[in-house]
C-alpha cells in the first residue's frame, strides 16, 4: 500500500544517515524505510536492529544482519533486492532446489586436484535453530539454550562424526592460539566488535566446538550462526571432504530433530542465516591452494570474479594474510545451485587457476583464458 506524504515525512525523522556504500544504502531507501521501520518480528526484532551495522560501520558488502527468521518475511522488502544481488538470479518465486539424492552413491563428483598445488580442502554451512533470535539478537539464556540444544544432539551421532564438546572460556590462551592457527577453532568474535552487529555480546558465553577424533569434522556453536558444520581435510580430495560433511551434517540433523527441534528453513531461502550470504545451500566450499604466479598476477582479481568465485587469505576473511602464495578460493553464490553444484564449480575454478598457473611456469601469457 502505498504511504501518505505525511507517514513518508515521520519516517524521515527516524530514516538514518547512509553514508557507507553497500547492499543497504542502495536498497534502503526511505519508502521501504517508512513501510518496515514500526514493525516487529514476534522476537521482537526490529528493521533498526538489523541495520545498525551498516549504519555505523562499513560492514563491508551488506550493511545488515538478520535479527531472527522471521526477519526474512517480514523485511522482504529491503532484504529480497539484497539477496539477489548477492546471489545472483535468487529468483523468491522458485522453490530451493531439494538436496541432490546421488550425492552419496559413489558417484563420482569431482577428481582429486593436483597435489602439488592443492593443500586443503574445507566445506561448512551455517544452521539456526528455528524460533532462536540469531546471534545479533539472542538472549543470554536464549543463545545458553541453543548450545544445549546442540551438544545434546552431538551426544546422539555415531563416534564417527562426534568428540567432547570444548567451551572457549574452559580454555588457555595457548589451546585457543594453537586451535585457531590449526584452522579448527574460530576466531574471537570480539575482534569484529567494532561492526556494531550484536554477535560479540557476551564473548565467549556459551560459545565452543567440538572435532571428532579423526580431526575431519567439526562443529562450531555460538559463532556468527548458531551451528557451523565443518568438514575438513589436508590433501586434495575434495569429493571425499564432500562425502564426510554430508554424512555427519545429516546426522546432526536428524540427532536435532529427536531432539523435538528443527532448523530455520524455508522453501524459497534454503536455511536461514545471520548473513544474507549464507542463506540456501549456506555452503562454502573452500580449498587453500598454492599459486606463486598467480597470487601476483596483475589479473588474479579479474580472473577471480569472472569464475564466479571469492579469494580470501590463509587464514580467512577479514584477517591479514601471512602467506600471500596461499589462495582460499571458494564460491560466492550459495542459494539458486545445488550443494553439488557448488562442489563441482570450485572444482572447476581451481582448477583453471592452477591450469593458469601452469601456463606462467612455463612463461606464457595468460590472455587466451581471460575470454
Ligand atoms: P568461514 O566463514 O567459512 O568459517 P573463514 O574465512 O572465517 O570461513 O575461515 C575460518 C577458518 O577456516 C580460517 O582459519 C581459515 O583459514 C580456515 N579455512 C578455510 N578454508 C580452508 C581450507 N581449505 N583449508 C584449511 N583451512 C581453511
Ligand atoms: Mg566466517
């Protein structure tokens, strides 16, 4: 419906000062503003809280976060146009696209990489638990039940896929050091306080992970979702780190549900998240390979987009890189494509880029794959 002049003049007595460029100030504009800004999300969750963010810092892309899952109907309006344009062709009307049933009958889905480039394999998503606010928004007793909620199920699945569950504060700064560095554990989230999200409070309250004894599979709660599932390996078998995530993500699942709990879902956004980028399959799929040439190539960022994928440092987003030759290349959209889909698209452009890479060995210039 459209607004008065005169409800589009209150508005702008609240509507906020824009002054960093990302998804929000394009999008966020005063009639959507004016349309969203009284509502309330039955966790009490308002349009303000979401955006605050992008309002004081320049969180980078976005501009926002989402408060709970409910978020994502009832801020359609500023959230939709953000979405789509971070996923490119997120089409709201078509349905997600159920999971791949062929994924675990050895078919093969992609080969080994060449070792000699490829160090390390990794593929996480995120997961809510439906009717918790999201870590912006939770409660201490909310986000203290959401990690019962998890290591309970953890109890529940095959030694396999489970280890004791390790809270941050039961732990020395020397284990915290050594974890994060193993790639295990994640980082303080208090070092990104200054975004003004929400997702510190109360470091490390009830925040912890768990690694089974193989070290190939781990679960993070409490981070920026409230479930981060991991499959992790050394070496260059993407398609078998594929395999391991899907086993013990399911089992996860199904332990939750017995649990009498489901994870925030819907049929056209996949699994609901804090970030809007990890909304869908929430899969990131991300193998760290070593690239000499590349990595200072004039082009490499060129190159990067056109595959459609992202390049982050050695030890990922928004920390400085130690070891500029060792590229994290994962892919960019995770809602619209299949959790195959994405496995195979990583594939591929790693394997172009250490084709490309190939080629500058061997002294050529790089111009016909840039086409
Ligand atoms: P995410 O948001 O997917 O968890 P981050 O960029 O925050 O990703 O990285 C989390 C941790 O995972 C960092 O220590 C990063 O270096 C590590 N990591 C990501 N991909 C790989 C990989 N292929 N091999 C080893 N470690 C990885
Ligand atoms: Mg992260």
């Amino acid at each position: 419906m459209a607004l008065t002049t005169q409800e589009l003049k209150i508005a702008k007595q609240s509507y906020p000062v824009l002054k960093y460029s990302n998804f929000l100030s394009k999008h966020l504009t005063l009639p959507v503003y004016a349309a969203l800004y009284q509502k309330k999300t039955s966790n009490g969750v308002t349009l303000d809280t979401c955006i605050q963010t992008g309002v004081d810092t320049p969180r980078l892309q976005f501009g926002l976060v989402v408060g709970d899952e409910e978020c994502y109907t009832l801020f359609k309006d500023v959230l939709y146009p953000v979405i789509k344009e971070y996923h490119e062709n997120f089409d709201p009307a078509v349905q997600m696209h159920a999971d791949d049933a062929a994924q675990l009958n050895n078919d093969v889905i992609v080969k080994p990489f060449d070792e000699k480039y490829v160090i390390s394999v990794r593929i996480r998503a995120g997961r809510s638990i439906s009717g918790f606010p999201f870590a912006p928004c939770c409660t201490r007793a909310e986000r203290r039940k959401v990690e019962e909620i998890v290591v309970g199920a953890l109890k529940n699945i095959d030694r396999e896929f489970t280890g004791s569950y390790r809270t941050i504060d039961s732990m020395s700064p020397a284990e915290i050091d050594k974890l994060t560095k193993e790639h295990i554990l994640f980082y303080n989230v208090t070092e990104f306080s200054y975004r003004n999200d929400g997702i510190a409070r109360d470091w490390p309250d009830a925040r912890g992970f768990m690694v089974n004894e193989r070290n190939d599979f781990i679960v993070w709660v409490n981070e920026e979702d409230h479930v981060r599932i991991i499959s992790m390996q050394s070496g260059n078998d993407l398609q078998s780190c594929f395999e391991n995530w899907k086993k013990g993500e399911k089992q996860l699942e199904d332990a939750i549900k017995n649990a009498g709990y489901k994870y925030a879902w819907s049929k056209n956004l996949g699994h609901l998240c804090t970030c809007p980028s990890n909304i869908g399959t929430s899969m990131r799929c991300s193998v760290h390979v070593r690239l000499p040439n590349m990595s200072v190539h004039p082009k490499l960022d060129e190159i990067i987009k056109k595959l459609g994928v992202a390049k982050r440092g050695n030890l990922g987003e928004h920390r400085s890189s130690t070891d500029q030759e060792l590229l994290d290349i994962s892919n960019v959209k995770r809602l619209g494509i299949s959790e195959v889909g994405i496995v195979q698209q990583v594939y591929q452009s790693v394997t172009r880029l250490i084709d490309m890479e190939r080629q500058l060995e061997a002294g050529k210039l790089l111009d016909d794959v840039l086409k």
